[in-house]
C-alpha cells in the first residue's frame, strides 16, 4: 500500500495499443528496498485505496507526470 507522504512522483501509463488510453499510474515511492526505490502500477479504480491516495497527493498541489 502507499502512502500520500512517500510518493516520489506519479507517471501516467498509456495502452500500447492505443496511446490515448490512460491504463494506469507508475508510482515510484520513497520507501527504498534493496538500495532502489519501489515502483508500483496502480489501476485507475475509485475503490482501490492506492488510487485514492494519488488523489489526495495530486490535492496537496502535486502534479502527475505525462507519459512518455
């Protein structure tokens, strides 16, 4: 689970099928884990707590990075 207080940073993820499908978040946290921090790709689902814990991070005025 993450937590609004160690994102790092929030990138969208597009289908590679079709880049105009935003798919779900890579979400790169500051808690560390063998010397690198941890990545997770969490889906775009109102009920998922990981989701609702981008939200309130993008609330704190923090901006979610466009896909590559």
């Amino acid at each position: 689970m993450i937590n609004k207080n160690t994102i790092v940073s929030v990138k969208k993820m597009l289908a590679p099928e079709d880049s105009n499908i935003l798919i779900n978040y890579k979400v790169t946290d500051a808690e560390t884990q063998a010397n690198s921090r941890i990545q997770k790709f969490i889906p775009i689902a109102e009920d998922n707590t990981d989701y609702q814990e981008i939200l309130k991070w993008v609330a704190e005025g923090n901006t979610i990075e466009e896909a590559d």
